[in-house]
C-alpha cells in the first residue's frame, strides 16, 4: 500500500483551525484528526484526578491509556460525552498545560499517526505538520489576532448563553500562546513550506479557497 496523503493545518486556538479542517475533510472524503481534543481530554482527566503537572511520568501514563474514541461529531471518554466539555476555556487551558509535557506528546505520537488511513487525513493541531507529520504533502498554518480570537470565541459563548468577560478571554488567549509558543516540546511554530494564512479580515469561506487552491496544485489528482 502507498504512503497515505495527509494535509495538516496547524495555528494557534480561535484561529479557526478547526472549522477549516472539518471542511477540507469533508470537501475531499478523507479521515479528519483533532488533535487537540486528545489533549483536551487528557487535561480534563488530569484535573478530575487532581495531579499536578509536575507529576509528569503519572500524566504520560495516563496518556496512554485514555478510554478516548471518537464517533462520528461525538468525542467519548469511555461512555461519556465529553464532546462540549472539552470546548471550555477551562479544558483549553488545561490542555496547554498537559501538552507541554514531552512524555504526554511522546505517549500520544503513535496514537495520532495511526489515523492516517487511506484515502487520506487532514489534521488540526499546533504541531502536526512540524512533529506528528513532518512529510504531509500539504502544511497549512493559520492564525489571526488574538483580539480577533478573543472575539470569536466571546460571540460563541454569548450563543450559547454562557457569562463571559472579553477583556479576560483575550488576556486567556495570549497566554496560552505564549505558553504554547515557547515550550520545549513541539512549540507552536509555523513548519516549513507551510501556507501561512492570517484569518483575522480574512472570511473562513476566503480561507478555505486558498487552502483548496493550494491543495489542489500539491495533489492535482483530486480534481479528477
């Protein structure tokens, strides 16, 4: 069997990562991969356990065991539904921390290789087209302001009727790209010959038109 193609899309959170990677995945049938849920997961089993994260070797454990499936839109840990629990501010932030550990991002390496299936993968992370797949044929790297982020995130919430303070989710935002920016261990970073795409006046249809057009000029097979 050949080499499985693989498109990562990489950018820091509210960026609208994400939203893109289902869409690309989607236009083209291929395997979707949300990395970042795998952490969000694991910071909220973090915490329910109240270890701290300098226990680093009992979190890595942890990592590697997790009961995590994910069906269809669903994300499941074991038997619960954790799908909009590990949309908060709180498992975000828990997740950066848990991430910047160097035994949590080995314990889970393999874990998120093994979703390159045939057809193909899209991926969505911050490391996936520096680390997880140094030789994806595609590299997207997007961001926007962190106002911009804070923005978008504040309207989300809104809509789902919950108290949210701006000022306080933009200060969030920041520091979770300082802390995601310069950890030791697979760092936010742009990968090389990545597309870098800046969201921020940017509408996510825009974006995704670029991003097809990219694709499509790497792989000129899938217009067939």
């Amino acid at each position: 069997m050949g080499k499985v193609p693989v498109i990562t899309i990489d950018g820091p959170s509210g960026s609208g990562k994400g939203t893109l990677a289902q869409r690309v995945a989607e236009t083209l049938g291929w395997h979707f991969l949300d990395s970042g849920a795998i952490y969000r997961v694991l910071g909220i089993i973090t915490e329910r356990a109240d270890i701290s994260v300098d226990c680093v070797d009992k979190i890595a454990e942890l990592a590697a065991n997790m009961p995590l499936s994910f069906i269809r839109s669903r994300t499941l840990l074991g038997e619960e539904d954790v799908s909009d629990l590990i949309r908060t501010e709180t498992a975000g932030n828990a997740a950066s921390k848990v991430a910047a550990i160097p035994q949590v991002r080995h314990a889970l390496l393999e874990w998120q290789r093994d979703y390159a299936k045939p057809p193909g993968l899209v991926a969505d992370g911050r490391d996936m087209g520096t680390v997880v797949f140094p030789s994806a044929e595609v590299k997207i790297f997007l961001t926007a302001s962190a106002e911009e982020r804070a923005l978008r995130r504040y309207k989300q919430l809104k809509e789902k009727g919950l108290g949210v303070n701006l000022a306080s989710l933009t200060e969030e935002i920041r520091e979770r790209d300082e802390r995601d920016s310069n950890r030791s261990a697979a760092p936010l970073t742009a990968a090389d010959q990545a597309l870098q795409l800046d969201s921020t006046a940017m509408a996510m249809d825009e974006v995704f038109q670029q991003v097809m057009q990219k694709v499509f000029a790497t792989l000129p097979n899938l217009r067939q």
